[in-house]
C-alpha cells in the first residue's frame, strides 16, 4: 500500500508530485500487462477529504473503490449529502 500524507482537502492540490507519482504508477502497472490500476480509498472525512481524493481520481480517468470500513465521517451515513445520486462510478 502506499500512504500519500497531504494538507489540503484534495490529495491533488498542494502536492506537486501526486499526479506524477499517479501517472508513473498506472503506467509502470500498464507496462508490465497489468491495466489500469483500481485506486483504493479510505480516510476520515469522508463527505470532504474522501470525496476530494475519489473525485480527483475519477477526473483523472482512473477506477476507484472506497472501503466504507476504512472510512468514516459525519456524512457517509447520508452518502447521498456526501455524494449526490451516491459515489460515482469509474471508467469501466
């Protein structure tokens, strides 16, 4: 596993090399005939650090899971505040 430590909401703001090290891994993992990488996902804040990290992913055009036991935050419970019509899906 691989732990991104970061200070804004989104694992992609502030941290220059998130979309490199993203980039080098899900082509290092393609190289090798394993496709696209599924990114997992848990955390606290799940209605705001969460989201922002699955969101940025999926704007990114990767596959994403979230592991609602490794999650937690006041929303999750109400996934639909969290994420309107539930979290979206990933590219197939």
């Amino acid at each position: 596993p691989v732990v991104v430590h970061k200070r804004e909401f989104s694992v992609f703001d502030g941290n220059p090399g998130a979309d490199a090290f993203v980039a080098a891994l899900a082509g290092a993992l393609a190289a090798r005939g394993g496709g696209a990488p599924e990114f997992v996902v848990g955390g606290v804040a799940a209605d705001v650090c969460v989201r922002h990290a699955v969101d940025g992913l999926l704007d990114r055009g990767h596959r994403v899971a979230v592991v609602r036991d490794a999650t937690w935050g006041s929303a999750w419970r109400r996934s639909a505040r969290c994420w309107p019509g539930g979290p979206r899906a990933g590219p197939a």
